[in-house]
C-alpha cells in the first residue's frame, strides 16, 4: 500500500513536470523542423534543417535586439546594484534630515500599480525627446524600490562597530559601502541582480510604448513585432526567433537555479 | 555629526530626485490628466469631467473590466488548487526534490511574450500539440484561441500554468512552519489524511493563500501581453484586457487624458478588489 502510494506521487510528480517542460522541447524541436512537419506530434524532426534560423536572423535584426538587450537589462542591473545600495547605506547606516519620508516613500511607491504612471511616464519621455533612445528604456528603471528596501534592511544588521573602525582609520561613506559593506552584502546583492536583471529582460509593455524604430528594440520587443506583424511568416520561424530569448535564460537558469527560485520568488517579480 | 548629516543628504540625494521625477510627478500628472484632453501633438485642454462621463459609459471598458472578472473567475481557483497541490507533493522526502521545484519554477522565468507565442502555437486549430493530444484521444479538436467561450479560459489556464510554480515556493515556505507536534497530535487523534488538510494544513496556511489571492488578483488585472499577442483582444473582444484598453488609448488614438484615465480608474479597481478579497477571507477564517 505504502510503496503504490509511492509509485502513484512519483507519477504525479513526474507527469506535471513533463507539462511544465514539454511545451518548451516542442518549441525547441519545432524551430528545427521545415514547415511540413510543424503539424505532428514527434520531438524528432525527420528533415531538421537550420532554415527558421537563417530565415529568423536575415528577416529582423535580431543580433542587435540581443546586444540592445543585455546593454539595457544590464545597465539598469548595475545601476540598481551601485546607486541603489548607495541610498540604501544612507537610509540604513546614516542620520540626516528627511530620511524617515524617504523610507515611507518608498514603501507608498511598491503599492502604486505601475499602470497608474504609465502613461504619464509614457508623456514625460515624449516631451524629453527620448522616444526610440536608451536612454527611454532604461531611465525610469535606474533605481527601484524593493531593491532599496531589501538592500537597506540587509545594511541594518550589519554590525555598527564596523563602521566605527573604519570611520576611525579615516575612511569615507563610499569606501565603508563599497569595500565592508558590499562583501559581506552578497546574498543580497545576487538577489537583486537577478530579479533585477530578469525583469528587465523579460518587460515588453515599456519598450512597445516608447521604442518604434527596430534598431533600438529589444528582444520581447522585437519578438512580438516580428511574430504579430507577419514578419516571421511562419510558425518554425517565429518559434525560433523566441528561442534566442529563451536559450540564454535557460543556461543560466539551469547553473543559477537555486538562486534564480530564490530572487524571483522573494522579490514577488514575475516575468 | 554634521559630516554624518552632509553624508547622508549627498547620498541619497541622487534617489531622491530620482523619486521626485519619475514617482511623485507621474502620480500628479496622472490625476491632472484625468481633467485633460490631450494629443502630444497641441497643448493640453482642461476638460473637466468629460473623460470621467466617457469613461462610466464607455462598454469597451466596461467588457474589458468584465473579461477580467471571467479571467479571474477561473484563474484565482486554478492557481490555489494547483499551487497547493503540487506544493503538498512536494513537501515530503523525494528522490531529486530540487529538480521537480525547478522543473514547475522553469515557464516563472521565461518571458511572457515568449510564453504568449509558444502557447498561440500550442492552442492552434489545427496544427497545435493540445488538439493533436485530443484528436489521438479520439476526442474532436477545439478551436481554443477562435472560440469566444474558450478563448479567455484558455488564456487563464495558460497563465496559471506560468505562474503556478511561483506560488508553489510560497507555499512551499508556509508548509515548513508548520510545527511537527501539530501534525503529529492530529494523527494521534486519529485525523483521517482528508481531515489533516482540512483542519490543519489549510487553516495554517491561510496567510500564503491570501498573499497567491493578492498577486495573482494583480496580475490578472495587469494583463496584457497574452491578449495582445494571441488574440488582439478578440474574438468579438472577449478577451480585450484592461491595460490592452490603455495601451490602445495612449499609443494607437493618442488620447493621453483618456488613458490615464483608465490607469487611475485600474489602481482604484485593483485597491478595492484587493480590500474586499482581504476581508472576505478574513471573516472566512473567523468561522
């Protein structure tokens, strides 16, 4: 009885992981198979041919959207990382005037549904001139506040002797964050680079708003420009244009697991 | 002291402008909006109420509004159930435990439109894997995505089956507080399993299940992608989202007054539903 028990979870378990990862093979195999066998079921394609490959990466510029990607995803993670811990040491670490209303403003900003500002956003950028820059993808994102937060409540339980030493040899507010803060912040730093940069690279409703010209686009973006407008044409290359926004995910997914589940799950950010 | 004071101001200085910029004014300019007529194009006009009238009579959004309800009718039950129980399995000695957690976290950090598009395939008529699935079963295909009665359900199973791995760690993290004399003292009482979960297991998890209602609530008003991708908002607007609206609205007529109009009218929605859910399974748990 125990042991059919057992045998009956296993299954369970092993039936719902497969319709977690099927789908994803299917769009792997999918990519690979010429349009005539897209219809079956089979994971091995009988012709596999490169074609939605080559036909995907001569159609649109997807090269450029992966390098507009990661510049984007990871100067927003860096920003995030460098400016926000530098306010995060100050609200934590530091008695100056102003500080309580900072940390309440950002709690206020975590509860305002991002499209409440979306469109006034959307009009600031316009009127800057920054429409199709990187500057329109990437400013409104160079700080955030749950990083800030998780980042200042990290700061308060380091110990305050350590600043005092170091104080007392004469070192500045910068160089106590950057070289005793930082080393021992290291848990929460991978956190916040992680759901930070994964944010980041997974958004799609920013970019459709302020991005028009297919140069600037990144991935998502030009992923559902390019599978909506046609351009793809068919169902193997739109699959493998998908694939170039998958594959480097899954990588560092499968290395960074454990991290990954984490970050995402913690920071309540989903993609 | 005083160098502390400068510190500190300098420091957090560059935040607090960030905060001023693209936090507070938004906020402001949001309201304002709602008064305005606006184009991008020619100087904004004060239109006192008109978009507040327009928007109490406009249907679309009301469909929209009414879509998301039906979303939300099969999502929020689908989510708990299947996040509970996969997090039920997995909270017990297995064989390759962090493999089977990864396996329902991988669809948390694919991308959305990646999701949309893959599953647009999956559902197809006639070529996709789920109507090959069914025809070898000996059952006749469905036309998922063309339907007008099966398009926003399938589009809700899609997003449960997205996000379910996200609640399952929630859960997951709820189970382990669970105290072992608890379980133990139950079974001493002769609980049958059914009873277990009943009595102990789901009242004690009662926080994580209100934190799965909460986001998932949020995130189901904040659709946007899966519609835009998959069906247009169609067929016969069925499946037309909120923030597909806006979107609609801001980018397509240029119609800022109006739109931002939705994306105040959305957060007070979002509050409000939140609120009430939050007092219902409150007085749930009192009885």
């Amino acid at each position: 009885m125990k042991m059919l028990k057992r045998i009956a979870l296993y299954g369970v378990l092993a039936l719902s992981a497969l319709t977690f990862i099927y789908p994803f093979l299917w769009m792997a195999s999918a990519t690979l198979k010429p349009l005539t066998e897209i219809g079956t079921l089979s994971l091995f394609p009988d012709h596999a041919t490169l074609d939605n490959y080559r036909t995907m990466w001569a159609r649109a510029p997807f090269g450029r959207a992966l390098i507009n990607s990661m510049l984007v995803a990871g100067t927003i993670t860096a920003s995030v990382l460098v400016f926000g811990s530098i306010s995060a040491y100050a609200m934590a670490r530091l008695r100056f005037r102003g500080s309580s209303v900072l940390n309440a403003a950002t709690m206020a900003v975590l509860l305002i549904p991002g499209q409440l500002t979306l469109i006034p956003l959307y009009t600031l950028i316009v009127q800057l001139g920054l429409i199709d820059t990187y500057a329109a993808l990437i400013l409104p994102y160079v700080f955030n506040a749950t990083a800030i937060l998780m980042m200042r409540q990290f700061f308060l339980q380091i110990p305050q002797s350590l600043i005092d030493s170091a104080r007392m040899d004469g070192m500045g507010e910068m160089r106590i964050l950057f070289t005793i803060f930082w080393p021992l912040s290291k848990p929460v730093l991978s956190i916040v680079a992680i759901f930070i940069f994964m944010g980041s690279w997974n958004e799609v409703l920013w970019p459709l708003l302020v991005v028009r010209e297919q140069h600037i686009m990144t991935l998502p973006q030009l992923l559902t420009v390019f599978s909506l407008g046609g351009g793809a044409g068919s169902v193997g290359v739109s699959l493998a244009s998908a694939m170039v926004l998958v594959i480097p995910v899954v990588i560092a997914y499968a290395i960074l697991q454990r991290n990954f589940i984490e970050s995402m799950a913690g920071s309540g950010v989903k993609g | 002291m005083r160098a502390e004071q400068r510190s500190g101001s300098l420091m957090a200085a560059p935040y607090t402008a960030f905060l001023l910029i693209f936090a507070a004014y938004p906020i402001l300019f949001a309201l304002a909006l709602v008064f305005m007529q606006w184009d991008l194009v020619t100087t904004p006009a004060f239109s006192g109420f008109d978009n507040v009238r327009l928007l109490a009579n406009d249907g679309r959004f009301w469909r929209a509004v009414a879509n998301t309800f039906v979303f939300l009718s099969i999502h929020l039950p689908l989510q708990i159930a299947s996040a509970l129980a996969l997090a039920l399995a997995l909270n017990r000695p297995l064989a390759f435990r962090s493999f089977w957690r990864a396996a329902f976290f991988l669809p948390v950090v694919i991308s959305g439109a990646v999701v949309a598009i893959l599953w647009s395939n999956l559902y197809a008529t006639d070529v996709g894997l789920i109507n090959g699935v069914l025809v070898r079963l000996g059952l006749s295909p469905v036309s998922w995505l063309t339907n007008p009665s099966t398009a926003m359900p399938a589009i809700a199973a899609m997003v449960t089956w997205k996000n379910v791995g996200f609640y399952v760690i929630i859960y997951l993290a709820g189970l382990q507080y669970i105290p072992r004399s608890c379980k133990e003292a139950i079974e001493m009482e002769g609980a049958t399993t059914w009873q277990r979960f009943r009595y102990l297991t789901l009242p004690l998890l009662l926080p994580q299940t209100i934190l799965v209602v909460t986001l998932s609530t949020i995130n189901g008003f904040q659709l946007f992608i899966e519609p835009y991708v998959m069906t247009g908002g169609g067929p016969l607007r069925r499946t037309y989202s909120i923030v597909l609206y806006l979107y609609t609205n801001a980018f397509a007529y240029q119609k800022m007054g109006y739109a931002a109009t939705i994306g105040v009218a959305l957060a007070l929605i979002i509050g409000t539903v939140v609120f009430i859910q939050r007092r219902v399974i409150g007085k749930a748990e009192a009885i």
